[in-house]
C-alpha cells in the first residue's frame, strides 16, 4: 500500500483517523471501506488493496482506532459502536463518497455490523470476513451465552475476553510482546483453542513468556513496533467496551426493526478459527439475513487476509461485481 495514498483527517469529535485512500477509477464501481480488528492495522487488507485497485473500485482503508496513525484514546467509551461509525461516516463525507461498501474482520466486523444499523442507508452492501454478522444486545446474559457455547461447540471460544479488558492485561502483552505476538500471529491454526479461548490460557502463555513461529516474520515486525510504539492501553478497549457494558448500553437505542440485514452480504468463513468458528457467524446470519448471502470457506486459522488473500480477494471481487451501482441492489 502506497503511503503517499495516506491521508489523516479529524472527526467530528475531534478525533485524529489515518487512512489509506484511492478514488474508484471506474464510475460503476463502489467505494470499499475496509476495516481491521485486533490487533491489526489498515496494512491487513494490503494483499487485497491491489486486486480493488485493479478493478477500479475506490478504496477507504483507516487505521482503526486505537491504532498506528489513528488517535488512542485509553477510555473504553470513545470504543462504543455509535461513535466508532460516526467516525468512519465523516471520512466517507470528507470523502463524497454518498454510499460504499463496508467489509470488516474481526473487531472490523463489529463495526461493520453497527454501520449496518446505525447507517443502513449509506451502504450498499456488507462483507464480514472471519468474525460474522454481530447484532445488537442491549441485555447479554453472559453465563447464559457461554453455556450455549460449550453446548454448540464443545468448548468456550471467548474465555480470553475478560484478560484482554483487564488493566494487567495490557500490561503484560506489552512487557512479553513477542511472546504476545506469537501466539496472536502463530503459524499453527490450532494453537488458539488451547492457548486463547479457555479462561486464563493466553495469561499464562505470557507469563511463561511462550514463544512460536510466526505466521509472516517480516510482517509481523512491524506490526510489533507499531503495537510497542503505541501501547496496548487503546486497543484492549476494543475488549474493555464488551466485558464492561458499555456495548450492551450503546446497543440499547437500537430499534428492533434495524436488527436485520436487508442488503446482501459476504461472508468469509474460516475453518480453522476457534475463537470465531463458522457456525456462529452461520447461525446469525440465518436468522437475521433477510437479503441475499454470499458465503466462502477458506481452510485456515483467524488470519485469512494474509493466508488467502488471492481466493479472498477473488471471492469478493464476483460478488461486487454482483451489485456494482445502485440500480443492481
């Protein structure tokens, strides 16, 4: 990704964004606003970024907040989907871009999703990658979900959740960032099951400072000096929003009636991903998609932009071209 295509721009509640901007080339194609997760920045989509680029379609790829370029607020309400979309509907508008496209992974996901209730008339589409379809829960019953889960999967897949909201928790990625980056980016799609999703696992993986091949060595360095550089107290917000109820109050001025998806939708399911398998993000979309679903398997772990980004970038690519200007929807 070119870095002269960058840009920063402040928001409208004085937030500094970074992101990556190119121009559709062809007026039939859509805007794509691509969103990373956790613990990721806008260079995750940099396999696909091209393969758009090529075909014409304009491209808004920010650094999240809480990361790289983007400003780091450390207090988890500046983290509520409300204000995160606001943000991202005033770079479309700084932009002109009147409707796009929103694809996410991961935490891009639920951004994706609250875009989608939020802002439904400023998209034309939503592609959800990994992480599927997150709708609104004003009233989670925690215990009452991880039952569920065990019962459905044999396991829970979010038992980290609570060490990653914790104060130490940042800390202690900082202070055995390797270690962290290890076992976040490992090269074993089966080292998350055992080492992230059970309660307590990723704490004591970096408190005996655990270490694995990487996924991508190279990539991977400077995605470590990017988190050092910054610190990890922003991005564990993403985190400290769901476990302290800050998403479920937020979720609360959501009328019912915004809860189902009426455009179509992507979804990249990856089979290997424990804290996210296939089947959650299957079971949501059956009951809340009420528009066409395009859906794509790939045989990999959590990190399929960089695993599997040609078929990724193929897949996504046939079902753009499915509803390339208004008149298609």
């Amino acid at each position: 990704m070119d870095p002269a295509k960058y840009k920063q721009v402040t928001t409208s509640r004085g937030l500094l964004y970074s992101y990556y901007f190119a121009p559709a080339t062809e007026a039939s194609k859509p805007t794509l606003l691509l969103l990373h997760g956790f613990p990721s920045t806008s260079a995750d989509w940099a396999g696909l970024v091209p393969q758009f680029e090529a075909a014409g379609y304009g491209l808004i790829v920010p650094d999240m907040l809480g990361y790289r370029g983007t400003d780091k607020p450390t207090d988890p309400a500046a983290y509520v989907g409300s204000k995160l979309t606001r943000d991202l509907i005033d770079l479309l508008d700084v932009e002109g871009v009147k409707k796009a496209v929103a694809i996410g992974h991961d935490w891009g996901s639920f951004v994706t999703s609250r875009l989608a209730v939020f802002y439904p008339d400023r998209f034309d589409a939503f592609g959800f990658i990994t992480v599927g379809y997150i709708p609104p829960n004003p009233n989670p019953d925690r215990q009452a979900t991880a039952a569920k889960m065990v019962q459905l999967l044999g396991y829970f897949p979010w038992g980290y959740f609570p060490f990653m909201a914790s104060e130490e928790g940042a800390a202690a990625v900082e202070a055995h960032m390797d270690s962290f980056m290890s076992l976040i980016f490992s090269s074993d799609v089966s080292i998350h099951k055992e080492n992230i999703c059970p309660p307590g696992a990723a704490q004591a993986w970096l408190e005996r400072d655990t270490q694995h091949e990487l996924l991508t060595s190279a990539w991977a360095q400077t995605r470590r000096n990017d988190l050092l550089k910054g610190g990890m107290a922003a991005p564990t917000c993403w985190y400290k929003i769901q476990v302290s109820g800050l998403t479920a109050a937020d979720d609360a001025a959501v009328p019912l009636e915004r809860y189902p998806l009426t455009k179509p939708v992507f979804f990249g399911a990856c089979t290997h991903d424990a804290p996210s398998p296939p089947v959650l993000g299957d079971m949501t979309l059956q009951m809340l998609a009420k528009g066409p679903v395009t859906r794509h398997e790939y045989a990999t772990g959590h990190w399929v932009m960089l695993t599997h980004y040609e078929a990724l970038g193929t897949d996504l690519l046939a079902w753009l071209g499915g509803f390339d200007g208004a008149s298609k929807l």
